[in-house]
C-alpha cells in the first residue's frame, strides 16, 4: 500500500491545505500545522523586503499567535528536497521532537515524514 494511501485523513487534509496556500499565494512553499485541539494553520512563504519566513515557519507562529500549546502534525508542500533545520527546529518547539513533518511535492504526494 502506498504512504498516500496509508495517510490518516487529518494528515491528508493539512497537506491539501498547504498545497492550497502555495498555490494561492503563488510562492515556493505552502505549509500547515494541526494543534493539540485539531485547529489547523496554512500559510505561504513570506518575502517582503524586512521579513522573510518560510512558509512552516509562518505557520507555527500563525499557530501560537492564535493561542496553540502544542502540535500534532505538520505538513510542508514544496520542491526541495527537505525540510530546513530552522523549519523543523520551530515545529519541535512547538510540538516536540517528536512531531511528524510531512514533506510533499507540489502534486500532493508524500516523498518523506521528517521527525520534527
């Protein structure tokens, strides 16, 4: 059985939204975090001449802006071939090491789960 369909569903729905946020926003990533209550948390890259934050990044701080204590999941969508360690570094922080990292081509398919 493919990792795609062994997904849980609630995996699956933050990955569909991650690719959502990429293509909406036309940036090179699109990213979503579950929290500890199943709320979830997509964003896109940010590039503005002051800020700069990866898409993973913005959303963990979108997650505990809006009050999150904890993560369950996280979901990147992009064509890199990982996750940065300053990516996974802010999901642990968050969630803990412990934390998946789903690591997904623009089409959606899972190529990797990342500890976080």
């Amino acid at each position: 059985m493919s990792e795609a369909a062994q997904l849980d569903p609630e995996d699956r729905k933050i990955i569909t939204l991650a690719r959502s946020a990429r293509a909406r926003n036309s940036v090179a990533e699109g990213a979503a975090v579950r929290d500890e209550t199943g709320r979830t948390y997509a964003a896109g890259t940010v590039a503005l001449d002051s800020l700069k934050l990866s898409a993973l990044r913005t959303a963990v701080a979108m997650a505990v802006a809006s009050g999150a204590t904890s993560l369950e999941a996280a979901a990147v969508v992009t064509d890199a071939e990982s996750a940065s360690e300053e990516d996974r570094a802010a999901v642990r922080d968050l969630g803990g090491a412990g934390t998946p990292v789903l690591l997904a081509g623009p089409d959606g398919t899972v190529r990797a789960t990342l500890p976080a």
